[in-house]
C-alpha cells in the first residue's frame, strides 16, 4: 500500500502542474484585459481563446526531441528548463514546487517538481489546466518491446504542447 499512496502523490502532483502550465497558456500573457466580468458572466469565450495546432506540434516536436523525461533524469531537467524559458518569455511568474516521491522498481527517492506557470495571480476569475509532463522510464506498455525507449509523444508531451 505504500507504494500505492506515493504513485498516487506522485500522478496527482504531475497533473496539477500540468493543468497550471495549460491553463496560462489560455491566458493573456501579456496582460491585455477589458473590464473585470461580472459575477454571473465570464469575458471568456471558448470561440475567441486562439489556439494555432500547428505550433503547438512543433513545441510537441521540441519535447520529443529531448527524449525520455522520466523524473529525476538529465532529460526532464532539460524539459524543466524549455518550459521555464518559455513562459518567461511571456512574463510569466514561474515556480517550482519541489518534492521526492519513492520510486516504483526500487524504493530508491526520486526528485521531481510541479512547475507553476502563473500571469494576474491577483486576479479573481482564473483558469486551471493542468497536465503531467514526465514520461515512463520506459514503454512498459508495449508488448513488443517493453524496455526499449519512451519519448512520450502522446503521453507527457502532448499535454503540455
């Protein structure tokens, strides 16, 4: 059961960290803003929220060029370190809420991090989207080759592109 309760710790806190990265990306960065909404009515529409697929494929591409991104790897310090530039480019506040979760195959402590992406922290209204952004160590799931190589294009990747 241990164990258990740390994967369930260690998926929950990827999740919420992804959802936050998410959901900034939908915000204005930049700050631009009408009047504040009212209580009932949100300014937002999910017609007017731009989204350009084709660039969020090449920042699918960008992760996926890194390679695997277990936790606790050079890979995912990596990654941490793409999104960091990013959003601060955007002028984006970015944190890193550090813990250590055990992991599965040997109980050995492994760093990780939920990254926080935040613009208007002030504000009322807000959005949350979050999405984990490690991949598995290996594709254990694959009954071809169950240890070979992971990049996680349509796991950690996807959702943070």
């Amino acid at each position: 059961m241990r164990w258990l309760s740390g994967q369930m710790v260690f998926v929950g806190a990827i999740v919420t960290a992804g959802a936050l990265v998410a959901a900034l990306l939908l915000f204005d960065p930049l700050g631009h803003s009408a009047a504040p909404p009212s209580e009932t009515t949100s300014k937002f529409r999910l017609d007017e929220i731009p989204f350009d697929g084709k660039q969020a494929y090449e920042y699918l591409k960008q992760l996926c060029e890194i390679g695997p991104r277990p936790s606790g790897s050079a890979g995912m310090v990596a990654q941490q370190k793409l999104i960091t530039e990013h959003f601060r480019k955007l002028k984006a506040q970015v944190s890193f809420q550090e813990f250590r979760a055990r992991n599965p195959q040997d109980g050995s402590p492994v760093p990780m991090a939920n990254i926080i992406v935040q613009w208007h922290p002030d504000r009322k209204e807000r959005i949350l989207l979050c999405a984990h952004y490690d991949t598995r160590p290996f594709p254990d799931e694959d009954t071809r080759n169950p240890k070979g190589i992971f990049i996680g294009a349509n796991d950690g990747a996807s959702g943070v592109a």
